[in-house]
C-alpha cells in the first residue's frame, strides 16, 4: 500500500511538472519577437568623438542586408561636426565601423593662462579639421525596432596646417612653458584619440 502510495506521488508530481513546463515554453514562443527589419532610423547621440558630436542627431538607412549607411551633424568641443558613417552588422551585432567628418573649428577663444603668478591672455582661431575614425559599435535592438549604439574606436586627424591660430596680449604675451599649456588644450580639444559614445535610433521604416 506504501509503495502505491509512493508511485502515485510520483506520477502527480511528474505530471503537475510537465505541465508547468509546457506553459512555461507556451509563454516563451507567445513572447514577441524582436524586430530587427528596420530600414531608416533617426538618432540623438553624445560622447567622446562621436559622430554625432558631444550632442546631435544621426540618420541611419540599411542599404543592403548587412550594411548601412549614416549620417551626423551636432555640436562638439571644436564646433558644428558632420559625419558620414559605414557599418557592417553581422549576426552578433558587433560592428565594424568607419567614419569620417569635419569640425568647422571654433572662433574668438579667449584663454587665461597662469604661470608663477604671470598672467598671459591669448585669443585662439580653431581651423577646421577633418578627420577619420575606426571602430566596433555594439548594437541592442528593442521589441519596436529601435536601436541602442555603443562605440569604441579611435579617429585621427586628416587635415594637413596648422590646428589653430593664436593672438597674443602684446603687453603681456605667455612664456614658452604657457605656450605649451595652450597647444596641449587645443589638442586635447580638437577631433582626434579615442572615441567613447552612444546613440539610440528610432525606426522611422
């Protein structure tokens, strides 16, 4: 009689599980799938270097199955920056990217530089500068078809002259070590090194 009662027990347990098992699988097939057959996105960005500059919009198009193209414009440390865009999305979703743009510089830049208690006032001309960048974009589609875009890469400058001009205080012009100081910010400013950004990309079609 134990041992029928045992068996019994088993079975019930067995049976409630198989049960719950097949709900569970009925859920997960009646769960929506992402769509990721989006053809046109428009995007709001931001970052180091980005495409879209410290803050701007980027358009995106798929113009072939594994393949689109994007374009940038935003505003950025060296001015209004625009951008063309290649991308290849795999399977994985980890991109290859290249991109190359131009920052159309920036005007009348005053600048105080403090050394030893010597003051040197300098007004700075930032050229525009083109520039090209390599890179990996991570790419995370939602339920709707939008797109979350993390980029890592590096861009270098591709423009030939001088990054910038300089009017010095001629009562008080800076020393060589205040000369530095300001070549130092002008390239630390200036579209070039390592690019850290993101955009999220609406699906338009």
């Amino acid at each position: 009689m134990k041992n029928f009662l045992f068996v019994l027990a088993v079975l019930c347990t067995t049976g409630s599980f198989a049960q719950s098992n097949t709900t569970f699988n009925q859920r997960i097939k009646e769960k929506p799938a992402v769509n990721n057959n989006g053809s046109v996105f428009l995007g709001v960005g931001s970052g180091i270097n980005a495409a879209t500059g410290f803050f701007g919009a980027r358009v995106d198009v798929k113009i072939a199955e594994r393949f689109t193209l994007g374009a940038g414009i935003g505003s950025g440390t060296w001015g209004t920056k625009v951008s063309l865009t290649a991308t290849y999305v795999p399977a994985s979703r980890w991109c290859p990217v290249v991109s190359i743009g131009r920052a159309d510089g920036i005007k009348d830049l005053h600048l105080s530089t403090n050394n030893n208690s010597a003051i040197a006032n300098v007004t700075i001309n930032g050229n525009a500068v083109n520039y090209i960048s390599l890179g990996v974009e991570r790419q995370w589609y939602t339920r709707r078809g939008n797109i979350l875009r993390l980029d890592l890469g590096y861009a270098v400058r591709a423009s030939s002259g001088a990054l910038f001009t300089q009017v010095n205080d001629p009562l008080n012009p800076p020393t060589a070590e205040q000369q530095r100081a300001v070549k130092a910010s002008m390239n630390a400013i200036a579209p070039s090194g390592i690019v850290l950004s993101f955009c999220y990309s609406f699906r338009l079609l």
